[in-house]
C-alpha cells in the first residue's frame, strides 16, 4: 500500500478541522491552500482573508479579490496595522514577526468568533530561510497544512497546474517591506515608492521583478536571461523607476535572488 500523497495527507488534515480561515494574498502558495480548503471542507467552513496595508501592493489584493470571486470562496479583506509598530518601521531582522503578529491580531478574533483555525501558505522551501514571521504566527495559534503535508514550492506550482488554478505559474510576490535593507525604516512613502516602480517595470513587461530600495537608488533585479532586455529597453526603464521618486537606477547582475536581502543575517561558514 503507498503512502498518503501531499494532497491526500493535506485534505485529512483539512477534514480534521472544525473550520478554517485561510490568510490569503493571491500568491500560488496560500491559493492553493484556500482553492483545496475550499473544495474539502465548502464555504461554510473555509474562509479566506487578505490582510490590506501599505506593504501589500494594490495589485496584488486585487488580484486576490479577483480570484476569490472566480472561485467562489467565502473571501474577506482585513486591515492590519504594522505601520504603527515603531519596531516594525525599525526594520530590523525580526520585522516579519512584528508582521505576523499584526496579521494575528486582525484575524484571530475572526477565526475565534467561528471557531476556526488560522491557516498560512508555509511549505518545506521556507524552512530554509530566516522566517521569524512563522514563528510569531505559530505561536499565537496559526498552522502550516502544506508544510505539514510534505510539500515543497515546486510541489504546490505542480499540483497547482493539475488542478487547472492559473496561479500556478504567478512569480512570486513577497510584501513590500522585502525590498528595503534590514536598518533602512519602512515607511508608506518608501513603500508607495517602491510600488510605484515595480508597477511600471511591469507595464514594460517584466512580471518578475523585485526593485530593491537604497534611499534615492533603485536596485533592479531581474531573472538572469532577461537582463540583456532592461538594458535594450534602459531609456523606458529609467524613465519608469525614475517617475517613482528615484535619482538613481541600478541593474544588478546577479539577477533575481529572493530572500537576498537576508544574506547578511548568514555568519561566513
């Protein structure tokens, strides 16, 4: 007899549960989970919620919205208020906590006045990072079904594609907060700033991006083989990440590297 697969293991573990609300940000990961949330247990005892604050580009929870009404899940808009945590401004390694912990906050009564339990995207890739955003989560009561199934991000995009959900192939889209250097304050000027960039690289027609924010420089990063098209397009890009609010723009040519932000968190081996 085989072993459970990750979807088998992940629909138990759903079944298993009284109700759920699903943090959902329209990324593929806590898609998946609220598209299979939503076929195992119904709407009546799934709920998906995007938490709405500067750090969440506009696009993306319109996205999200979008989705849940092709979907039909029971879906709702939260605010969160993490700006107002002078820590979280600070920008200091543990940011994504203070994050979480805002997400908590705004969703816990509502998962406590159902009866639910707290649901986020988590799967086996994430252990591999600096993430103390999890463990603030974990520690108010929030589970990690995907990763608890076995899961990895590859796993999710495969299944995600099976199942016929076009989110399968979305790049990803980390917060906002993700672009700025550990020390450098978040504020919403920053992050509108940064917004503002993202939004027209994309219009010119990179949807994998992350433009990283040094004061009046922009980084610009980009996958490797698409490097060659930032330079052949430079004016328009300039033009783009400049009407942002930069004086400065940069190419790195690295590439695209998630997560590298937290490279200086990782002591020499």
């Amino acid at each position: 007899m085989r072993p459970p697969m990750p979807l088998d293991r992940l629909r138990e573990d759903l079944e298993s549960m009284e109700s759920v609300v699903v943090a959902f940000s329209g990324g593929v990961d806590s898609a998946f989970l609220a598209s299979v949330a939503h076929e195992t247990l119904g709407p009546d005892r799934a709920r998906a919620v995007t938490a709405v604050s500067p750090s969440l580009a506009a696009a993306e929870w319109e996205a999200a919205a979008a989705l849940a009404d092709e979907w039909g899940l029971r879906w709702t808009t939260v605010e969160t208020d993490e700006m107002t945590s002078a820590a979280y401004r600070a920008n200091d390694p543990d940011r994504c906590s203070h994050c979480k912990e805002a997400l908590m906050d705004a969703v816990g009564p509502m998962a406590d006045a159902e009866g639910s339990t707290v649901l986020l995207g988590v799967t086996l890739d994430d252990m591999g990072d600096h993430r103390p955003g999890q463990q603030a989560a974990a520690s108010r009561g929030a589970r990690f079904p995907l990763l608890d199934a076995g899961f990895t991000k590859a796993e999710v995009r495969e299944q995600s594609r099976l199942m016929g959900l076009r989110t399968w192939d979305k790049p990803a889209g980390p917060c906002l907060a993700s672009r700025v250097p550990y020390g450098s304050p978040v504020s919403v000027s920053v992050l509108s700033t940064v917004e503002r960039a993202e939004a027209g690289l994309h219009r010119l027609g990179f949807d994998e991006l992350r433009v990283r924010h040094y004061g009046d420089t922009a980084r610009i990063e980009v996958p490797e083989h698409r490097l060659s098209e930032v330079v052949v397009q430079r004016s328009e890009v300039v033009a783009a990440v400049s009407a942002a609010g930069y004086r400065h723009v940069t190419l790195d040519l690295a590439g695209l590297r998630s997560g590298n932000l937290n490279d200086v968190l990782r002591s020499d081996p």
